[in-house]
C-alpha cells in the first residue's frame, strides 16, 4: 500500500502545471480570503449594531452592544465559520 501511495505522489510531482492547477489555486485563495474576511469584520458589524439599536438619544457615548449579545453575535459567527468548513 506504501508503494501505491508513493507512485501516485511521484506522478504528481512529475505532472507538468495546467490551467486547472492555477483554477484550484485561485480558488482556495479566494475561500481563505472570504473566511478570513468574515472573521475580520464581525468586529466592526457588533459596533455599528451597537450605534443602531442600542443608541440612547442625547448620550455623550455612542450605543454599544450589551456583553451577552456581543458574544452571543461572535460566538455565532466562529460558529458558522466551524461549520463552513
């Protein structure tokens, strides 16, 4: 079985580079892109939830999220990333 594995490796290595190969790349670059995208944003998005739903007229301070509905928006959005994948 070992050697089977190492052919099929070996015919890989010596597979010349074809237009599917730069297809896959691509594609998986852009799935890292849009998952780390959403990791990264999520952030800014309980911010700006916070400063639309939770604003107090006449505050000094912009509305933040309550603790629990900002971990609770995080938590689900880790969630659909574990998911995701």
């Amino acid at each position: 079985m070992a050697r089977e594995q190492l052919a099929v490796l070996n015919a890989l290595d010596a597979a010349k580079t074809q237009w599917y190969h730069f297809t896959a790349i691509v594609i998986a670059g852009m799935g890292f892109f849009t998952d780390a995208y959403d990791l990264f944003c999520i952030s800014l998005v309980t911010k700006l939830l916070g400063r639309i739903y939770y604003h107090v007229d006449g505050a000094p301070k912009p509305g933040s999220l309550p603790p629990n509905v900002a971990a609770a928006v995080n938590g689900v959005a880790l969630v659909g990333t574990l998911v995701g994948q």
